[in-house]
C-alpha cells in the first residue's frame, strides 16, 4: 500500500505582513529625526521603558533593525515596537484590502488600554 502525499503546486507567495515596507517607512523616520541606527533602538527602547523595566527586557539592538532588509523578518514583538514609533497601524503593512477601514494605530505605550472594532456603531 503505498501512502503518497501530493504537493501542493507552487504559486506566488502570499504575503501577510510587508517587512521590506515596513523597513522602508522605519528607515525613512530614523532619517527625518536625523538618527543613526542606534539612535532609533534607542527611541524604540525609551517609548516603552516602563514596561521593559517590568519585563526586564533586553534592548532592540541597531543590528536587529538594520538586519530586517536582508533576513526579510522581524519578531511580531519588535513589529509592535516599530509601528508604536512611527505611529502606524498593522494592517498599512498588509498587502491587499483591509479588513478593517478604521486603520487606527496602537496605543501610546503605558496608556490605558482601549478597545477597538472594525464593526460598525450601534444605533440606539
């Protein structure tokens, strides 16, 4: 009996989340705040100090930025660093339409928590 699986065929590639657009809008801030790659791990870093010093993190290190245009990837934690400081919203990174109109970026760290919803108001 033989138990064969098919492959399956090769396509494009889908894209979820644009790292090299995301790089891109990263690289083009670091420029206009007139920093070095350090000088942006360091911003990155600060905005959420508080947290960091309850979690005891380590750092984002400027090889870690600099890295995401030729290893193509980022960890979704360092993802939400970097869209917290350019004061974007995930999904201006996700090819294709949104599923979500109201694009709305994330919170200032050490906010309140909120909710958001992509559903429509309630009428009353």
């Amino acid at each position: 009996m033989e138990n064969a699986r098919r492959k399956p065929a090769a396509g494009p590639k889908q894209i979820d989340f644009d790292i090299a657009a995301l790089f891109d809008a990263l690289d083009s801030q670091r420029l206009r705040r007139g920093l070095s790659w350090h000088g942006a791990a360091k911003h990155l870093w600060v905005q959420s100090a508080e947290l960091n010093a309850r979690r005891n993190d380590h750092p984002i290190s400027a090889a870690t930025l600099k890295g995401m245009a030729t290893r193509g990837d980022t960890t979704c934690q360092h993802a939400l660093f970097m869209l917290r400081w350019l004061g974007r919203a995930p999904e201006t990174f996700v090819p294709g339409p949104a599923a979500c109109a109201t694009r709305a970026a994330l919170p200032v760290a050490g906010s309140a928590p909120t909710m958001g919803s992509c559903a429509a108001p309630r009428s009353a």
